[in-house]
C-alpha cells in the first residue's frame, strides 16, 4: 500500500511556551485534555496535524511540547482512533511515529479487516521435463518426479532447483524413494539408485511382462514391490553387502486381470489397484515367516 507524504504537516498550536493552555492537536471536533497537551478527537473521522522533524529540530529551543513528547501508551491511543490511510500518512511525519504507527496492533488490524492478511504465494511451478510427468514423490528435503522423457529429476524443497537428474532407457512409471536411495520403474525394468553418487545400485531387467507400473516399499526399505501391466504383483528383498546390492525375488502374485496402476505397503498389508477395477488385499505376514525373514519395521 502506497501513500503520499507531503513535505511537512501542519500543527495549530494554541498559546505559547509553557502556558496552561498547552498545544493543542486537532483531531475532529471534541476534546479529551491530559497534562500540557490538549488532544481532540471525533468518532467518526479522525485526522491528525503533527509537525516534521524540521519542525521538531527547530522549536526543541522553545520547549514547545510536541505529539512524541507524550507516553508511547499514549500515542498508542491516539493512533487508534485513525484509520489506515491516515496511519500511513502519520508514519511519514517521524521516524519515530513511523515506527509506532507500523508495529501498532491497530493499523495490523485495520489492515486485516479492509484488505484482509497478505498476499503469500503458496504455488509454485518447476520447469524441467520434456514430456509428461507419470509420477511424484517426496522426503523431508527433496521432490522426485519421473517422466516420459526418460529421466527422474531430483529438487530441493527449499530452493525449487532441479539438483539432479537420472537418466533410464524408457518411460518413467513409477518412484519409490528411502533415504538415499530410490527405486525407479522404467518400462518393464526396475532401477534402483543411490541418490548422492547417481549411480544404479542394482537392476531389475524384466520385472513384468510389458511396462512395470507401480512401486512400494517397506518402511526399513528392505522390501520393495512391484506391479505390472501383465496384472502381476512381486516382492524382492534388496540385500546390501558392503559395497554390493543383491536384489533376490521372494514371492509373486496373479491377482488382476488388468494392469497394476497402484500399489500402497503398510505393514502386514499390501494394497494393489488395476484396471480391471478391483482392489486386492495381501497379507505378507505368512510369507515373511515362511522365509524366515525378520519383520520390516
């Protein structure tokens, strides 16, 4: 909000020195009177003429009291009988009235209450991709987004930077992200890299039968699973050993009869939903037990 501040403003000063009378700040038509200084104010409209800091430089040799000379408490309440615009235009006047006039509670709520809170840009646009986005994920400090154009880009939260890319032989279906790695599904193979290297810890070459479609993980990232366009469901453990990553198959399912777009893992359940229109439930527990695994966390 803009306002217009004239060069100085003009003060109606009634007697001089130190009389009784005091100077006298016109507000409106009705007065209120407080020590050597007498105040007028209207309920209705209320306008201030205070003098510049020019002034105030000159007539410090006169003892003329002045609208600063009073208790900030009190200039508080003299501000609270303005409106906005009138507020601004006091904040011109001082460098001290322009800082009572801007922290004071009422001009925060005048504001408020004819314009309403301000403006904050919430939406954001990242340009980066060469053909449709197919999927999204997110962590505590990065977005990951994958793509037609054949790569996963990699943001920063805070900065809206793309600070990665990674590049596949196909069309990005599906993310999986945890912790510093993330699993990708790129046509009907299954990538999966470490983050901070770039670099494809292990492949999965020919998860499905056509495209891999979707993927999810198990909260320790040990379990990843898979779904497909040939409406089949597989679980594989990524076993780490040192610098290695082995990538074993544990267990597969046939549950749809269309492809697999969606897969959601909440320990005992796997979630799956395909274009035949259903939804399957899995429980993991049996199977885990079978194989003697430990429970993911």
């Amino acid at each position: 909000m803009e306002f217009e501040c004239q060069e100085r403003a003009e003060v109606a000063i009634v007697g001089e020195g130190l009389s009784n009378q005091g100077a006298e700040l016109r507000i409106g038509d009705g007065s209120v009177e407080v020590p050597c200084v007498k105040l007028c104010y209207h309920q209705k409209k209320a306008t201030l003429v205070v003098p510049s800091d020019k002034d105030l430089s000159t007539t410090t040799t006169t003892h003329r009291y002045t609208i600063i000379d009073l208790p900030q408490a009190l200039i508080s309440e003299i501000l609270n009988c303005l409106d906005p615009k009138e507020l601004g235009l006091v904040s011109c006047v001082s460098t001290c009235l322009h800082r009572l006039a801007s922290e004071h509670h009422a001009w925060k709520g005048f504001y408020c209450e004819r314009w309403g809170l301000p403006v904050v840009f919430g939406e954001f646009r990242l340009w980066e991709h060469e053909g449709p986005i197919t999927s999204l994920a997110l962590d505590m400090t990065s977005i990951f987004s994958g793509s037609w154009d054949m790569s996963v880009r990699i943001w920063d939260r805070s900065s809206f930077k793309c600070i990665k890319t990674l590049r596949h032989s196909d069309w990005v279906w599906g993310l999986a992200p945890h912790e510093t790695s993330i699993a990708c599904a790129a046509g009907s193979d299954v990538y999966i890299w470490d983050i901070s290297s770039e670099t494809p810890q292990a492949i999965i070459h020919g998860a499905h039968e056509g495209n891999t479609y979707s993927l999810a993980r198990s909260h320790s990232g040990d379990f990843l699973f898979t779904g497909g366009e040939d409406g089949g469901i597989k679980m594989f453990e990524i076993r780490k050993h040192g610098s290695e990553t082995n990538v074993v198959l544990i267990s597969q399912w046939m549950p749809h009869t269309g492809p697999v777009y969606s897969l959601s893992f909440e320990f005992p359940w796997l979630v799956s939903a395909s274009g035949d229109g259903k939804l399957a439930l899995i429980d993991v527990r049996k199977l885990l037990k079978t194989n003697r695994r430990g429970l993911p966390k």
